[in-house]
C-alpha cells in the first residue's frame, strides 16, 4: 500500500457482508492465559496483526512452542504451567501496548531471569510506572532504566511472583490492572490479593479479563471495579483444547456507522454473541442517531430506517476505543457533538483528542479541546469549500483508529457527483489490528 489512499467516497447505499479479523485484546489475553496455563489450546479465529505478531514472537523467544496458520486463522501455543522456559531474552514490543503490559507481568513468574525490553519511539512515551513500580515494590523484579524512568527501554531482573498484598496505580491504563491480575493467581506461597490505589480507566477491559481468568478455571473474590482482588493459588486450565476468539467489536465500529453515512445496511457475521468486549456497547452511541440493530444466528443487520443528525454528549470512558469513529463523522452532524471521559487517551498509540481536534479542524470543524473532552461544532460547509479543488490529506499520527476512523469519513459523497475529497495519510498503519482494513472498505462500493 502506497504511502497514501485517496477515499473514493460510495455511490450507492452500502450492502452486503462484513468478515472482521478476531479481537486483538482477547486474542493477545488468551496467548497469555494459554501460555501460563498447564494445557496446550489452539486459539480459533485469532487475529493476524502487527501486535499479536509481536505477542507471538515474544513469546517464542521466551522459549514457548507456539505455532501459527494465517489462512486457517489459527494459534496453537503449549502452556507451561506459570513457568518462563528461558532465564535470558531481549524483547521488542513495539507499539502494542498489550504484549508491553502483559508480557513485563509474566516475565516476573521466573526467578532469576534477566530480560531486556524496548519498544517504539511511541510506545516509549506510553505509561509503563504503575506496573514497574508495583512488581518492584512487591519485590517481583528489579528495574533498571536504559532512557526515562517509568518507561522503555529497561533491564528487569526477576526474582518470581511471590503473595500477599500488592497495590498499584492503574489510572493511566486497564491494561497495568490486566497485566497483574493475569499473573496473579500463578503466585507461589499464600493468596496474591490486588488492590487499586484510586480509580482505573475503561472497566470493561478489566471485565474481560476477569470473564477470560474464569474461563481458565480462576474465579477470584473481587471487591468491586476497585478491589481488593484475591486469588487462589493454582494453575490455569483451558477450558477446552480449542479457544474461539470473538470479532473484534472495535473494528466492527467502523462497519457499524457506514450505513449511517452512506445508507443501506451491512451484516456482521458472529457479532451477534460478542459477549467479553465492552466496545460492543458502541451501538447503544449509535442508537442515538436513529441505528436498527438485529441479530438471527449470531449476524448483526446495521441498518437506520431514521438516520439522525443532531449531536449530543456522551461519556466513552468504558468504550473509549470507539470515540474517535464518532469523532471523526461528527462534521456531519448538525449541530454540536461533545465527548467526555477520554484523558486517558491521551496516552496511547498517540495523544487521540489532539490528534482529532487537529484533524477536524483541518476540515474546517470548529473544535474544543479540554484534557478529557472534545466538542466538535460542525461545519459541512466549510469542509466542502477547503476540498473542492483537491482531496484534503489527514495526518494519522501512526494511528490505526484514526486512519479508520476517518476512512469512514470520505466514504460520504460530500460534493454529491462522486468525486474523491479525503486522503489517508500512512494507511498500513492499519496493520497493528486490522491489516486489510481498506480492502474490506474497497469490496463494498462494488
């Protein structure tokens, strides 16, 4: 894919079938899971990317048998019962925050192992000191900075997970509460107990975790989305030796607000029984422009018998994946679009509010930005006038949700005669979690 695409915006209402890639984060928590587990499972319907790629070959370097088959869409990884087989690696993680939070917990399974870990000019920016600091503090490892502290690259020597009660601050990500209640009940002597100092960000990733751990038999006493956690001590078992692996309810997102931006109605297949992922919760935000949503046999049907256009505001903190595909339709809309809850965005794969703000206003949107909001006052006039003579290029910041978010965007037929007006920038971005995602796009105006 060239360094750019052009949006070739649809001439038709859309119809037809959508096949999306399985879910990144359960792919990503099953490896995991199946890794410290005492069973060998094969994940079914796993998702292909750039961050479970980087989750699988940690974890073969780490000395797990993990093997894979793209075109069968499958995974097959043998559990070693909480135990790390190599003592020594250096690990890349990129940009996946996933492999980056869960593989540093599982790492400190094994005592005595010496681990080097880096990641991405970005990924060193995102927040890693509220899980480095609770594992050191709990004397599960020591940290030794090579850059900034709080941040990658680092040494961790690790000395095993050991019980009693361990706190950490996970206000910054899920993904640090995730990663320590995943290794949890693998710790040796008493019951491991977790508690959160303060709040944590986006629950409903910390409820697929807990809905995955009870899957492979771990049910703990939980006290709230707060804690305290405890658990048992014991090993892991799958609960079958195969393990299927949900659609991605975030990209289903974008297929989700199509047929409100260029009519018809689209069928997700499987996305009927999403079940472990919050972001399925999307199409409550969608409801509210005038979306029908039915499901016969697992199949999705989108549709928007009464296509809605005023604005209004909305809390994404537990789906805040999805704010920026609202965001980015949000200048056809008329009248004010305002999204709360989302500071913690601040800190992934790029600082999201302001990657929107800046792209909206590009498009001549009038744009409020606060630490943990963004209104957007449309402006559809103004956005035909700067694309008139030439598409108009949106910068993705090395953001998969942006390029897709505004992929869906230049599907509208903004001059109403066909004629191209929005070009992604850096479209392979995509590839983090959902390689083909323009392709797909591309089969529906057929």
């Amino acid at each position: 894919m060239n360094d750019s695409l052009i949006i070739q915006p649809f001439s038709k209402p859309v119809s037809g079938s959508v096949q999306l890639p399985g879910s990144k984060s359960i792919t990503n928590r099953t490896l995991a899971l199946a890794a410290i587990s005492g069973s060998k499972v094969t994940l079914e319907g796993a998702l292909f990317s750039e961050d479970t790629r980087i989750m699988v070959d940690s974890l073969q370097k780490l000395g797990f048998s993990v093997q894979d088959d793209e075109t069968a869409k499958s995974i097959t990884i043998e559990g070693r019962s909480g135990t790390i087989p190599n003592a020594e690696a250096e690990l890349y993680v990129g940009n996946a925050g996933t492999a980056a939070r869960f593989l540093t917990a599982l790492l400190c399974l094994r005592d005595g192992g010496c681990y080097d870990l880096d990641g991405s000019p970005a990924m060193r920016e995102r927040p890693m000191r509220g899980l480095l600091d609770a594992l050191e503090k709990h004397g599960a490892c020591k940290v030794t900075y090579k850059g900034k502290d709080g941040h990658f690259p680092f040494t961790l020597e690790t000395k095993g997970l050991s019980g009693g009660y361990l706190e950490v601050d996970a206000s910054a990500s899920s993904q640090i509460l995730s990663a320590l209640l995943i290794v949890a009940p693998l710790a040796e002597g008493e019951p491991l107990i977790v508690n959160i100092l303060g709040e944590t960000v986006s629950h409903p990733f910390i409820d697929m975790t807990l809905g995955m751990m009870e899957q492979f038999g771990e049910d703990p006493e939980i006290g709230g989305h707060t804690g305290p956690f405890k658990f048992r001590c014991g090993p892991y078992t799958a609960p079958g030796a195969s393990y299927q692996i949900e659609p991605d309810a975030t990209a289903a997102s974008y297929f989700m607000a199509l047929p409100w931006v260029v009519g018809g109605e689209l069928l997700l297949p499987k996305c009927g029984h999403i079940e472990l992922q919050g972001d399925i919760r999307f199409l409550d935000v969608l409801g509210q422009l005038g979306g029908s949503f039915d499901e016969e046999s697992g199949t999705l049907q989108v549709k928007y018998p009464h296509r809605l256009i005023d604005g209004f505001t909305q809390n994404f903190n537990p789906i805040s994946d999805t704010f920026l595909t609202l965001a980015a339709l949000s200048p056809l809309l008329n009248t004010e679009l305002t999204i709360t809850g989302i500071a913690h965005t601040r800190k992934q794969e790029t600082d999201r509010i302001a990657a929107m703000a800046t792209e909206l206003e590009k498009l001549g949107q009038n744009v409020t930005e606060t630490e943990d909001s963004l209104t957007v006052h449309p402006d559809v006039e103004a956005m035909i006038a700067l694309t008139k003579d030439a598409p108009l290029g949106i910068d993705t910041y090395h953001d998969h949700r942006v390029a897709m978010s505004f992929g869906i965007l230049g599907c509208y037929d903004l001059h109403g005669d066909g004629r191209p007006w929005l070009e992604i920038h850096n479209p392979a971005c995509c590839a983090k979690t959902f390689p083909n995602f323009f392709d797909v796009l591309e089969s529906l105006r057929s």
